[in-house]
C-alpha cells in the first residue's frame, strides 16, 4: 500500500519575532538587540558553555533562549565595563522600571521585579550552575538581563528580571 500525499498541509508553530532592540529610559540605554550563541570551554576539566557578549554598544539575546511573546524566559546579556558598556548602569534600576523590547514591529513592556547580585569569579561550578539557572527557559514570560558587576570587575553577575505588561502592535 503506497501512502496518499495528505491534501491538508501541515503547519508548523510560528515563534514571535527574534528581539531587535531594547530602551531603558531611566539609564539611558536605547540599543540594538544581536543574536549570540555559547561555546564550550573547559575550566578547572570540567566542561562549561561560555556565552558570546556582543562586542559592540549592544545587547546580546541569547539564541537558546525565548523571543519575546513566546511565554518563556526572554534573555538577553550586555557588557558593563568594554565594548560599548551598554549595561553599565543596570545595577541603578529598581523593581517597577520598565524596560521596551521591540521584536520587528511589535513592543513588548516589562516591569522589573527582581534584582540580583550573584558571586561568580573564582566560585565552585556549583555555585555556577545554580546561577545560570535564571537563564533557563521558565514556564512564565519574563526578561532576564544579565552583566558582569560591579564596574570594572568579573566578580559578580548582575541579573535583572522583568515580567511582561502586554504588547503593542
């Protein structure tokens, strides 16, 4: 028995728009977004990614990650110290700021909710791994902004979440 061609074409799930820039008012941040990846590395023989950070005055949405819409973590990461310090200031906002993200023509508003300072430089995988927790997908939409902290130094990182408050087309 040879199978018929289906006349009914199949479609497949269309995910939101890939984010394309962001606008932080109250820190002046008004860039564009760049799709990064991660690549392994090795640290201590233990094997870890290691996320590409733009290299330019940009943030970096992380392609693993959600784009905005999509009902899940939406991440995106920036230098704070070189390549354009486009998250310098990030450690200056406070829960109820909010933060733009367009995705083509479509602005998605979020709130910030929570901020942390994580300890990173020198820290047990461990301690690592459970950090990179915030970077994984989530069952809610949300924003997850990430840098190092404070100026200057590898030592922290910096994660800012944010939830949604609609969209506009």
């Amino acid at each position: 028995h040879t199978p018929t061609p289906s006349s009914t074409p199949t479609l497949s799930p269309t995910l939101p728009p890939s984010p394309t820039h962001i606008l932080i008012p109250s820190i002046h941040v008004d860039a564009p977004i760049l799709p990064v990846s991660w690549n392994p590395v090795t640290v201590d023989g233990q094997s870890q990614a290691i996320w590409e950070v733009p290299d330019t005055y940009a943030a970096g949405w992380h392609e693993t990650s959600a784009p905005p819409g999509a009902g899940s973590n939406v991440v995106l990461n920036g230098h704070n110290t070189a390549h354009g310090e486009v998250f310098r200031d990030l450690y200056q906002l406070k829960a109820g700021t909010v933060i733009t993200i367009y995705a083509d023509e479509i602005s998605y508003t979020y709130t910030v909710s929570d901020i942390l300072i994580l300890p990173e430089a020198g820290q047990p995988l461990e301690v690592r791994q459970k950090n990179a927790q915030y970077i994984l997908p989530t069952e809610d939409e949300r924003l997850t902004l990430v840098t190092c902290h404070p100026y200057g130094s590898l030592r922290y990182r910096l994660i800012v979440i944010a939830h949604p408050n609609g969209f506009e087309e």
